[in-house]
C-alpha cells in the first residue's frame, strides 16, 4: 500500500507573508483576504507557528473578564471551604460572589 502524501496548506512563501505581515499588525482577517484562506485558518496557522496573541476581553466598565469559577476559587481559599463547598458556589450569580469576595479581602476598618 502506498502512502500519499499531504498537500501543505501554506507554501513556505505564505507562511513568511503571513508572518511578515502579522508582524507588520495586519490583523488576520485582512491577511485572510490576502491570501486567500479563512479567518480562522490563518489564526489557525499563525498559532502553530506562535506568534499569534489571542485577543484579550473586557467587560463593559473596561475591567478585565474574570470567570465565575476563578471567582467561587478565590472565596473557597479566603473562607477556608472544601473542594465541593467552593464547587457548590459556582451555581450562584457572579455579581453576588464578586461582592462576597470584596466584602472578604478588604480588610475591615477599625473604628474608634
């Protein structure tokens, strides 16, 4: 039985303009237009080649996006709760526990 070989889905030329012009900060969609391939797969291409930087996702004030489970984390060690307490809390509304985890790290203020 023979054994076909694959057809690379970049040339070695493609792959330098998709580098040069990644670093150039074209951004992949345009690069996909030049090129000629999916959004997806010059994404795709420059990630196994890692140079590719996701983009990183704010919330609506800007603040950077933390998931609920991090959250239901950070309060599981501040309270000192067990593996399936913490798990437990991540069914909980993620503004409820962002205020339980403010209310836990600030320390309370003393007063005379």
């Amino acid at each position: 039985m023979e054994k076909t070989l694959k057809a690379p889905n970049y040339t070695v030329e493609q792959t330098a303009t998709l580098l040069n012009d990644y670093a150039a900060g074209m951004t992949p969609e345009a690069i996909a237009l030049k090129v000629g391939k999916t959004v997806r797969s010059v994404i795709a291409k420059l990630s196994r080649e890692k140079v590719y930087v996701a983009k990183t996702y704010a919330t609506k004030s800007g603040e950077a996006v933390v998931k609920k489970d991090a959250v239901a984390d950070a309060i599981g060690e501040v309270a000192g709760l067990t593996e399936a307490e913490t798990t437990s809390l991540v069914g909980a509304n993620k503004t409820a526990l962002k205020k339980i985890l403010a209310m836990l790290v600030v320390p309370e203020v003393a007063t005379d």
